[in-house]
C-alpha cells in the first residue's frame, strides 16, 4: 500500500510533464523567406532531370518490385551524372504504399543510395495530376507505338479524387513517405503535387472534372499540411504550371494554395528563352528560391542552349523532362495523341540519351557539361 501511494503522486507528475512537453513541441511551419534563403545558400547551382527508367512506362511499373530495374537505374543516372547533373525529380505513387508500404520504402533506400552514389540528390514528387486517371496495379500494359507518355498515370487516380472516405488513406501515404524521410539528407525537396489542374486535353479529356482544379485544392492544401506535419528537414512545393502569372491576384486558387504553401517556389515551362525569363522575373516577387522542374521541349523551342544560361544568371534549379528515351516515348510530341507518327521523329521532343548510352545530340551534352563544370 506504501509503494502505491508513493507511485501514483510519481505517475501524476509524469503525467503532467508528458502533457507540457507534448503541448511544447513546435509544428513546422511554411517556410519565411530568410529561412529558405538560407537553406538555398548552401546549394550548388542545381541542373537535372525528371527520370524515369527506360525500362519503366510508368511510375508503379518504376517501383513495383516484379520490375524495379536496378542495373539500369544505376547505368542510367551514372550518364546523368557524367554531364553534369546532380538532381533528379522522380514520381512516387498512393498505390505503392498501398500495395506495400514496407517493401516501397526498402525501395525507395535503395534508389536514393543508387543516386547518392552518384551525387545525385533527388526530388520526390507524391501526386500527379497527369495523364491515365485509371492507374492499376500490376503488370503494366505496353506503350502505344510512337505515343507520348501512353502509359503514364496519375496519383491518385480520379475514382479516389471523387471518393472522400479513400483520402484517410492517402493521408497515411503522405505522412508515411515523409516521415520515413523526413531527415534523409539524400532527399533534396518534396514536391507535394504535379500540375493539379491538368485535364489532359486530346489524351484522356477529363470531361467529367473539367473543374478539377477547383476539386484538387481542398486535398492539394491537406497534402501540404500532412507532410509538415511530420516536420520534415526539406522544403516543400508545388509547381505552376500555366496560366497568367502577372500578379497574386490573377493566380487561381489551387496556384495561390500551390505558391503560398510552397517553401521554395517551383514552375514549369517549356516556352522559348523571351518566355522562360519573363515568368522567372514574375516569380521573383515571392523573394524565394526559384525551381523550375519542368522545362526542354525541342519542338516548343525550348532548349539547353537557351534555357540554361537563363537559369544560371538567376539561379534557378533546372530540371527537364526526360533523361533516356524508353517505354514512355516522351521523344514524340504531346500532338501524338492525335496525329500519327510512324517512325522517331528527326527533332526529338524530350530525353537526352539513346538506350546506348549515346546521346541524342553530341553538341547538347557537351554543351551541358560546359555550362555545369562551372557550378
């Protein structure tokens, strides 16, 4: 009975104590601008890729364990480092951790020591608005002969957008990945959404969703607060991707939910030098690091000879799309989906490599290496 009355008085201040230092802990919050400056600082002039195995259509297809393709992740980005590159933005998927959350990030260990042997740091994406909203899981099909991104799918997938009682589990999705991560010097940024509005017009033409922004945002904002909420050590983002960027109050509101939950600021562009440095210039006004994470599209006019230079002078992180043509086509122009191509087209549209490791253009990589052999 003595030792009861002398453990209680002992448990209740326990107690209490665990409740003060649970009330103490401090939640991460959305970066100040001097805070992500700061942690900017301390980079080097970042240049990479989005990357995707040759051997992959798809993400599930990138990560799945029946075909996570090892030998030719670590060829590949060994190319991606020997011109230079050291980051690269890669998709993940909700499915995945779905399917097998212990085995994805065993996974996912493994590419960021394949990267990291390489002094590649890398980008994680969690959601993707783009392309097939009916991903599955499994084998995936094979690519449509000489079509752009035919197999590519979104995450999550539009029966999940639309049924609020699955988001319990892309939440669990969210804060598993991140916080699996969460210290991981390995991982550069999270980047929380692709391109959240995006209808595939001419490919999937998501009529049902022609709203899908306005749908996304609620979800798009959650994402942000899921992942910070496990306090991760990297910046978080989504990028812009289309649109009038002139000022704040023309941004819709998933972009102003994507600019002001955002650390770092991210953006894509596939538009000539003139355009590429007209929007960099709009985005300066936000006073934070710049990232653009998708840019290089051959028959748009943008390319490295153009793009590049403009990123160096105002060091913007550079990231193309396509790093070895493969099974997602992304040589061949967004317009495949509705005119026919018959054969590789003479101006490729993404990627850098041949599945030899020989480049697409000699004077591109030479030039890539030039212009990063000074960072």
């Amino acid at each position: 009975m003595q030792y009861v009355k002398k453990i209680i008085p002992a448990l209740f201040a326990l107690i209490l104590l665990n409740g003060c230092a649970q009330k103490n802990v401090t939640t991460r919050t959305i970066w100040k601008n001097e805070q992500a400056n700061n942690w900017y600082s301390q980079q080097p002039w970042l240049v990479g890729c989005n990357y995707s195995p040759a051997t992959a259509i798809n993400q599930l297809e990138m990560w799945q364990e029946a075909s996570f393709d090892t030998a030719t992740i670590n060829k590949e980005l060994g190319w991606a480092a020997s011109i230079g590159m050291n980051t690269i933005r890669v998709f993940l998927h909700d499915l995945l951790h779905q399917q097998d959350s212990a085995g994805f990030y065993k996974r996912m260990d493994t590419f960021l020591d394949i990267a990291s042997r390489h002094n590649i740091k890398v980008m994680f994406v969690l959601f993707d608005s783009v392309w097939d909203p009916y991903p599955k899981l499994g084998k995936q099909r094979d690519p449509k002969p000489h079509v752009h991104n035919s197999g590519w799918v979104q995450s999550p997938g539009l029966e999940v957008l639309k049924d609020s009682t699955q988001y319990p589990r892309l939440e669990a999705y969210v804060k598993g990945v991140v916080k699996r991560f969460a210290d991981d010097k390995r991982v550069l940024v999270w980047d929380i959404w692709n391109e959240p509005d995006n209808i595939n017009p001419g490919s999937y033409g998501q009529l049902e969703l022609k709203d899908k922004g306005l749908i996304v945002a609620p979800l798009l904002k959650k994402a942000f607060e899921w992942s910070r909420s496990v306090n991760p050590s990297q910046p978080l983002t989504s990028g812009i991707w289309i649109g009038d960027w002139s000022s704040h109050d023309s941004l819709k509101v998933w972009e102003k939910i994507q600019l002001e939950q955002s650390d770092i600021i991210s953006f894509h562009n596939y538009g000539d030098p003139t355009d590429l440095e007209k929007r960099i210039i709009q985005l300066q006004r936000y006073g934070k690091p710049l990232f653009n994470t998708e840019y290089m599209s051959r028959g748009n006019g943008s390319f490295f000879e153009g793009s590049l230079p403009i990123f160096k002078k105002y060091k913007v992180a550079a990231y193309n799309w396509g790093l070895v043509a493969g099974k997602t086509n992304t040589i061949y122009p967004w317009d495949s989906w509705d005119k026919k191509y018959t054969a590789e087209p003479e101006l490729w549209f993404h990627d850098v490599f041949r599945q030899d490791g020989t480049p697409y253009r000699q004077s591109e990589v030479d030039f890539i290496k030039k212009i990063t052999a000074a960072n």
